[in-house]
C-alpha cells in the first residue's frame, strides 16, 4: 500500500481498536508522524502491511495515551 493508505490503515485501526474519534486518532498518527515514528515506512514499501499497521496501531496508541 502506499505511504499515504498506510497512515490512513493505521488511523483506522487505532479509532476501531481504541474507540477513539476520528479527530484524536489523526492526532496521534501525526504526532508519531512528527516524531519520525513513520519514516523506515516511508523508505520500506515492505514494511506497509496489513499486520504491521496493527502492530503500529497498538504501539503509537500505547506510546501516546498510556505514557
């Protein structure tokens, strides 16, 4: 998927998983996004899949609301 799906897959799953509007999970996608969480992704098309968006999902969720 492209970079772009990829942060879209992964907002997705984070306002489903988490029960979070849409407004907050774009907030924290950003905010891992601006702390460069996502740039292997960028450089990696392989790193763009499905089961790795979860994973991502569940670490910036716990990263960002948990700590």
């Amino acid at each position: 998927m492209t970079y772009e799906d990829y942060l879209d897959e992964v907002t997705t799953l984070i306002t489903e998983k988490y029960d979070l509007s849409d407004t907050a999970a774009i907030k924290l996608v950003v905010q891992a996004q601006a702390a460069d969480f996502f740039i292997a992704h960028d450089d990696d098309p392989s790193m763009r899949t499905q089961a790795r968006a979860e994973q991502d999902a569940q670490i910036i969720y716990q990263r960002m609301c948990k700590s």
